[in-house]
C-alpha cells in the first residue's frame, strides 16, 4: 500500500485469506470498461470504485431521466437531463478519489468500438440492446479482451465471461456461440418495452462486479465458459457450461478495418415491409405531407427538434386514430421496436387506405446518423 490511508480504505479486503496486498496491488493496477451506466453499469461502477480498481472507462451517450430512478442508484432526481457518463464521474470520485475514470459521452459504434476499448484490459457489457452487443463481443475477439456479460429482463438476469483464454490450446467461448444470430424483431424486448424489477440490475451488476474482481486478482472461479441464471421470483440459480462453435467465428469481422464497415443496427433488425431507413425517413420528412407520430412514453430522451411531430404514447395510439389525418404516417419510438408494433397496427384499423411505416432503428438509430452527417 502507499500509504497508511489507502490501507485502511481496503483493510477489510485485504485481510482475507487469500487476498491481501498482492491482489489489491493487481486491482489498483487494473483497467476496466464499462458499456452501458445504466441499471447494470451503476453497480458495476459503484464497486468496482469501491474496491479499488485503478482506471475505469464509462461509455454511455443518455442522460438521466425519471424512468431511470428505480433502478438506476447511482442517479437522484437532481441528475435528470444530465449525461450519465459524466455524473457517473463526479458521483464516484468523491466515493473514492484515488481511481482515475474516462467519461466517453457517447454511442459505441463500428467506428470507435476498436480506439475506445483498446486501451483496457477488461469489458463489462451492461448495454440493452443487441446491436451494441454484437459489437462489443466482436470487437473484444478482435483486440483479445476479456467480456463480462450481464443482462436482465422483467424477473430474470444473466452473468457470463466470454473471450477469456484459460488454456493456451481452447479456444474461448464469446457472445456468439451463445446467441449466434440476433433473435427476430420483437421475439426479445428490452427493459424499456417489457419492464424490469427494479432490483434486479442492482443483484445482477453486482454479480458481474464480482467476476471482475475475481478475472483481475485470481481469486476463486470466475465464470468463464460458463452462463449463470438468475431468477428474482424463487431466487433459482442456473448454470450452463458453454462450449465454443465452429461456425460462429466467420460471423465475425476479420479485421478492424471489416468492422468499421459492418452495419450491427441492420444486422441486429429483421426487416420489415413497414419499415423504413433514415433515408427514406428524410426524404418524406422533407415533403412536410406526413404524420410523424412519437409512441414514447412522455419524457423520454433524446428529445427530438429536429422535425415536426406528435407524442402520441402506444398505449394511447389506437384513441388517437381520428387525429392522423395525412395519407402518410411514419411511427417512431427509441429502438424501432414499439414503432413497428404500432405500425402494425394502424395498417389494420386503415386497412391500406393509408401508407404507414416504421423508422427502423428509432431515434437512437437516426440520431446516430444525423449527427455523423452534420459534423
């Protein structure tokens, strides 16, 4: 230890049999990122801040906001509308002032994914989404970087290690050989459109602080090839043994140049004959003859300025009907989830007489773009 202070901050840990000086030297000189300072990522960060990791990295392009609160507790009703990286920053530095953090208030891309995550020895994935998913697993089997994988759903969470060599002739098992293709558009909904116990991220991102802990001072067994279940209703633990395939690896990019060039929102969405690209999105924005209806719920971000529109929440939509009065609608919503569900069903209840399509990939998506073609 360097001094008296920092012994006393971590004596509880170091104490353990095990343990002592020489893992938390290993801690200390650790560098981790975290993808996502969401309901994962606020425990994840909180702990790994608490015991001592030396250097952690935080990317996420949100900011706060109401919704967030029960189960986002690194968070408080002060914070809303401000960036969660960089409140997750401020927030943990005076929880522990001697780790040095890197805000990157931004969306993970097939452009920066490879320059963000070089730099650091270990990647927590605690995103919500597929696209970003795929992304970080690809990336973390280009740059051979241990994955920590985490994911929650209603009653249920995920923890898993992917890409982590224990045996210099195995090779490791990534998100792949999990999932090796991305589930059909609405087989799987995300927190935001199925819900989650707001307790749930907090047991699951522990649990993913945990394996952390033990991958970077080589205490117990980390879950490498292995995927834990958790279940918040009957508190039931399952455990798998995950085997890596032979046809997963040419599903990934060769190279970091190849990934630059792969499209993961188009191959993480089934396509769908209501659904339309930012393009076209454009094009029918530019001719001011259409209904651009909003079905988010009221206050979710990012806000949109950009073009004229209406909130009209889905659970409202079918109520609203008599309020479209153009021969053109384009339904968005955060993902393109809810958008295409919406647009479903007003293609039923209109019955063809009007044109109706989904923006696919939703606001996240177009902002992404929009952004990168006004820079």
């Amino acid at each position: 230890m360097k001094n008296d202070q920092q012994y006393d901050r971590y004596q509880r840990q170091i104490i353990l049999p095990g343990f002592g000086e020489a893992a938390q030297q290993k801690l200390s000189q650790a560098k981790v990122l975290v993808v996502g300072a969401g309901g994962l990522g606020c425990p994840v960060l909180q702990y790994l801040t608490a015991v001592g990791v030396g250097t952690i990295g935080i990317v996420d392009d949100d900011v706060v906001s109401l919704s967030n609160l029960h189960r986002q507790v690194l968070y408080s009703v002060h914070d809303i509308g401000l960036s969660k990286a960089e409140k997750a920053v401020d927030t943990l530095q005076q929880l522990n002032p001697d780790t040095k953090f890197h805000a990157y208030n931004l969306r993970l891309s097939n452009n920066n994914a490879a320059a963000v995550i070089q730099p650091f020895d270990i990647v927590i994935d605690g995103s919500d989404n597929f696209a970003t998913r795929y992304l970080v697993n690809d990336t973390c089997v280009l740059l051979d970087k241990t994955l920590v994988y985490g994911a929650v759903s209603q009653y249920q969470g995920q923890v898993a290690v992917f890409n982590c060599t224990t045996h210099p002739t195995r090779t490791p098992v990534n998100y792949r050989d999990l999932f090796p293709q991305p589930p059909a558009e609405n087989e799987v909904l995300n927190c935001e459109e199925a819900g989650v116990l707001g307790v749930l991220p907090g047991i699951i991102g522990s649990m993913m602080a945990n394996e952390i802990i033990k991958l970077i001072t080589n205490t117990g067994k980390a879950l490498i090839d292995r995927l834990l279940t958790y279940d918040a209703r009957n508190n039931q633990l399952y455990e798998i043994e995950l085997v890596p395939r032979s046809d997963t690896r040419a599903m990934i990019p060769a190279d970091t140049q190849a990934l630059k060039k792969h499209n993961y929102q188009l191959h993480c969405s089934t396509p769908s004959e209501l659904e339309i690209n930012d393009e076209f999105f454009e094009q029918l924005v530019q001719t001011g003859d259409v209904d651009i209806i909003d079905v988010r719920e009221k206050g979710e971000k990012p806000t949109i300025k950009q073009f004229e529109h209406r909130s009209i929440p889905l659970a409202h939509l079918q109520n609203s009907i008599s309020e479209l009065k153009s021969h053109t609608i384009v339904v968005i919503c955060q993902s393109g989830q809810r958008s295409l569900q919406a647009a479903q069903q007003l293609n039923k209840i209109f019955g063809g007489s009007k044109k109706i399509y989904s923006l696919q990939g939703g606001i996240l998506g177009w902002k992404e773009n929009f952004q990168k073609e006004s820079t």
